[in-house]
C-alpha cells in the first residue's frame, strides 16, 4: 500500500513520535470533514497550524500532493475537480496507521482541536395530510432514514465490519481491476476506491455477515417448518410483526421480523426488510451516501451515490448485486408500479431507473394520482432541505434536477440483469414468481423460409423470414421456451462464450419452440448448432411436435433435419456429466469466441399453408 509506504517517510523525516501523531490526528480530520461534506467547497481549502509547520518537510509535502492537495503559502487546498477516491484510500491509510500508533480509532471522537462541521439536527417530517395510505407509506419511510444517522449506532455497526480487511481487499480488487484493462480484457475507466471497498462490504454481508430465512429451522430437531400465524412481538426497543411457524416434532417456533438495526446487529438474519435495513445501516456507518429503496411490489433493497460517476447506483445486498436494476423487471419477471428512494435529506421516485417500459408502467400506477404523488415527494423534501445547510441544500438541488434527466431514459438491460432472483429457497422464488423462468416461442405468421439465429457472442437472436431480419431480441433467456439451472459462460481468458449449466448444478436444461397459427403448418424444422463436451459431459437431445411424446435424436455434424405437417415443434437440451468442480463446463452449447459474429445456433422451419 503507497500510502503505507509514504506515511513511513514522513515519520521518518519527522522524527519527534508526538509531532507525528498530531499531524496523522489533524490530517485525517481535515480528510474526513472533506469526505463528510463533499458538497461544501470551503472546507477544502485547510488552514491549520499543525500542518502549516511541516510543509517545509519534503516527505510530507510530497505525499499531500500526492493524495491530491495543492500547496498554497499558508493554506492547503483540495480542487474542486479533483477525485475524492485518492483521498477515500489516504484516509484509510491514516486510520491504519493510527490504530498502528495508538490503538483503534474510535470515530465519533474528535482527535484534535478543529470544528469539524457538525451534523445537522434532523426532524421528522409529518407534514403530508392525507389519508392516502402510500403516500404516509413514503412520510414513514423517509422519516425512519433519522435513526441511520445516530452517531453512537453507526459506531456500533463499524465493530461489526473488518474494516482494514476489506480496505486490503479492495485495493487488490483496483489493481487487478487496471490490470484487466492494460490487458485489453476489459473496456472500462479505473474502478475508485470507494466503489471496490462497496463490492466488498456487499460480499462480506451477504457471505459473512448476514443470514437469508424463508422459514426458521426448528430449534429442538432443526426440521423444516410451517407458516401458521401471523401477529405482533413487543420487546424493549418496538414491536413488530412476528411469524408463528410449527414443527412436525409439535415444536412451535416464534420468528419476529424485527425493524430496529441495533437488533440486527445482533440477530443478522431476516428476509429482504432486514438484510436492506441492515446494510444501509452499514453504508453510512461507512460514510456512504445512501438510500433505502421501497418496492410496492414486495421487494427492498438500497442505492449509494458514487461521487466519482455522480450518479445513484442499485445496490441489493440479498442479490449481492451492484447496478443492475433492470434484473426485477427483465431477470425476475416482475410488473413494476412505484419504486421509491429514501435518504437522510432527500427522496425521489425513482421506479423508472428500474424499468425499460415506461409507457406501460406508467399504465399500473393508480395508487394516487401523479400530481399528488409529486407534490407529496416536493413537501417532503423541502421540510428537510430546511435543516441542511444552504451549500448542502444547493448540491441537493443540482443532484436531483441530474437525477430526473437520467430517470427519463430508457435503458436495455445488460447480462447481469437478466437472471431469475437467487435469494430465498427454489420452492419460495416460484412461489412468488420470480425465478425468471419465462416462456417464449416463436410464432410463424406467414408461409415462407423462417431462421432463428442466435449469436452467444453478443447474446442475442435475429428472426429471418426468407432471409430478411424481422426482429431481434436481446439475451438468451428472452428466446427460450424453457430453462432451468443455465446460464451464459463468457470465458474472459480465452475469449469463448456458451451456454452451460450453473456452476455446482448436476443437470441443466434449455428448449427452444417454433409454432405457427391458424391456416399454416410447419413442414420440415432444422437446427445447426456448435456444441463442446469433455470428460464425460453430454448434451441429451429430444424434440417434442404436437404435444406427443418426446423423441431423442443425435446431431449429425453439428446438425439435425426433420420433415412433418406440425403446428408446433420444441428442441430441448440436458446437459448432464462431468468431472470434478468444473464438471459444469464439460457440456456447452452455441459455444464460439467471443468476437465471432456468425450464429451459434440456428432453428431453421418452413411453413406452408395447411
């Protein structure tokens, strides 16, 4: 770590160990406050006679400039177009090299004698009257926000984190991030610091930390349970729901969902309420400028500002997934309505970062009208725009007028948005509906040559009829007609692409269907497709025409023909075998390199009229 190494010096060059110390104290002050208030362009320019003495120290001055400072006469100043992530990384380095001096650095103790910018004193803000009950669903929401802002819970939320191995981590995450991009693996601008040391804080939670439960075990034989009452639970800090669950041993089971963080400090378990409750906890215990994010339709989770990119990015900590918000609508299947996103001073609807289909979402919302919803989120944020400061409510303002222009546009989703939900057993994701699993065929309108292409390359298909492109769909999940434990493999080392099964699985399946309607008949179906197996990983074929039982066939060179009068005709897929911990790769599909435009698969079909 350079900053390690850069502190060093400057003890060195110091020498007197109680200089050194109060230098380490007053700079991560400064820092701190900087990072506390990125929004305040005053507290950037640092005045202080404890660093103005050792600024003729050329171990010192160097690594302030280093970290971004700029030397002035008297003063230190950070620009304002400088990048906070070198100073996210110095105040790291200090921290450790504190706790190295003096032990844990506890971070609700003012170390020096500066007037660190305090915190504003927030208050709830009851001031909607209505008795619409989703707009006092929104009041409650962003009122509750307060309680993350308690400097004696975040404190107690940061003896939870393994802060240092995390920072550690997350450097090792930036370099190898830089190293895949001087390779040429990767497009992309260097990862900041406070984005890797995110990636690892949701790893860690969701891993470590934090514990998923659709049902408790039972506490006496540790069985499967059963949902059989519904009620409320008061302890010593509120009352909550509580879930009564019973036993086939006669054991009863008491599960409360509870809501205050401090209890879930300590108990880490929950469904999607606590694991969001929880981890925004620990994003501002963190410093995070965080929102927790409400759902209507039964889902949480929470956004964190990146200040390098300016932007709110998706954070679900049950998915362990950053900025991907389009999966809920694409991946899991859902029909969104309202997504709200509640912070410590600000709130907005934020459903269509969320969505690619704006005019028919817009259809479904009929919980208030959109007027009244506005000026609800308007009288709402101006009460508590009220208690910031005048340079924290201007930035808010010039955030969220960013915001909306962002919000307006429609966005496709990527590949990581387009799986099925992955917390919670397979029995309670179909349950709920959101395993991703949806059908699709291809209907064959006219008579004609029709050819269904798909290129694992770019993932996506191209629909032909007499060789003229009619459509295009995006992802392998939006062609097929049934898939279960599959996915997309892009090997970054050697550049190969294919469908497999998921890693850990035993078998996978995928299918694909060609039908036609009314006075038309498929004649003859044809399918030419790329495959690899090794060790002994198979791929088992079956076609099913009609709804008759289905029948096995081999490809013949990568191809297989047969001719009929159908309206329907279905090729699956069974991937099985395999040997080892990569047993899961030894049978792909559509496999081809990664820049190869020509199709991986193609389901050729002619229709005729009947």
């Amino acid at each position: 770590m350079e900053d390690m190494a850069r502190l060093a010096l400057v003890e060195q060059s110091v020498k007197d160990e109680n200089q050194y110390r109060k230098i380490l104290f007053d700079l991560l002050d400064h820092i701190s406050n900087i990072l506390d208030n990125p929004h305040d362009y005053d507290l950037r320019t640092i005045k202080s006679d404890i660093l103005e003495k050792v600024l003729d120290c050329e171990a010192f001055a160097d690594y302030l400039k280093y970290i971004g400072f700029q030397m002035g006469q008297k003063e230190i100043m950070f620009p304002r177009e400088q990048t906070l992530s070198k100073l996210r990384i110095a105040q790291a380095a200090l921290e450790r090299k504190i706790g190295f001096c003096c032990g844990n650095l506890n971070k609700t103790v003012t170390v020096t004698d500066n007037k660190k910018t305090s915190k504003p004193k927030l208050t709830e803000a009851n001031v909607l009257v209505t008795n619409n009950s989703f707009l006092l669903r929104i009041q409650s929401l962003f009122n509750d926000m307060i309680r993350y802002e308690d400097e004696e819970l975040q404190q107690r939320a940061r003896e939870h984190i393994p802060l240092v191995t995390l920072q550690l981590m997350a450097l090792d995450r930036m370099r190898e991030h830089q190293k895949k991009i001087k390779m040429g693996e990767i497009k992309d601008q260097d990862m900041s610091f406070d984005m890797a040391l995110l990636m690892e804080l949701i790893v860690w939670f969701k891993n470590k930390f934090f514990t998923w439960v659709d049902q408790p075990a039972c506490d006496k034989c540790g069985r499967a349970t059963s949902l059989v009452s519904v009620s409320s639970v008061k302890t010593d800090l509120e009352t909550c729901r509580a879930e009564l669950y019973k036993c086939s041993c006669g054991r009863d089971v008491l599960f409360p969902r509870y809501n205050n963080p401090i209890t879930l400090l300590r108990t880490r378990r929950g469904r999607c309420g606590e694991w969001a409750n929880c981890f925004t906890l620990m994003c501002r215990a963190l410093g995070y400028d965080t929102r927790y994010v409400y759902d209507t339709t039964d889902h949480v989770w929470c956004e964190v500002f990146d200040q390098d990119s300016q932007r709110w990015l998706h954070v679900d900590p049950c998915e362990g997934c950053l900025n991907a918000p389009l999966m809920y609508e694409h991946g899991w299947g859902k029909s969104l309505t309202y997504i709200i996103a509640v912070s410590r001073d600000d709130l907005q609807d934020v459903t269509w970062r969320y969505s690619s289909h704006h005019k028919a979402l817009l259809q479904r919302r009929d919980e208030v009208s959109e007027a009244d919803l506005v000026l609800a989120i308007l009288a709402l944020r101006d009460h508590r725009h009220d208690q910031v400061s005048p340079a924290r409510r201007r930035y808010l303002v010039i955030r969220t007028l960013k915001e909306l222009v962002e919000l307006m546009v429609e966005r496709k989703p990527g590949e990581m948005e387009s799986h099925g939900r992955i917390s919670g057993s397979k029995a309670w994701r179909m349950e709920r509906g959101e395993t991703g699993a949806r059908k699709h065929a291809f209907i064959l309108t006219e008579p004609g040559d029709h050819c269904v292409q798909y290129r694992t390359s770019s993932d996506t298909y191209r629909v032909l009829l007499n060789n003229v492109q009619r459509d295009e769909i995006k992802s392998w999940r939006g062609g097929v007609f049934h898939s279960e434990n599959m996915f997309r493999k892009l090997e970054t080392d050697w550049q190969q692409t294919y469908l497999a099964r998921e890693e850990g699985e035993n078998t996978g399946s995928i299918s694909w269907k060609l039908m036609v309607e009314g006075d038309l008949m498929i004649s003859s179906v044809a399918m030419d497709v790329t495959t690899a197996q090794y060790e002994d990983g198979r791929i088992e074929w079956t076609y099913e025409v009609d709804h008759q039982p289905p029948r096995t066939f081999s490809l013949n060179a990568g191809r297989w023909q047969i001719d009929g009068r159908w309206s329907s005709c279905e090729v699956r897929a069974r991937l099985v075998g395999g040997k080892g911990v990569v047993a899961w790769q030894h049978a792909q599909i559509a496999r081809q390199h990664a820049s190869d435009d020509k199709p991986a698969l193609s389901l050729l079909a002619t229709v005729v009229p009947r």
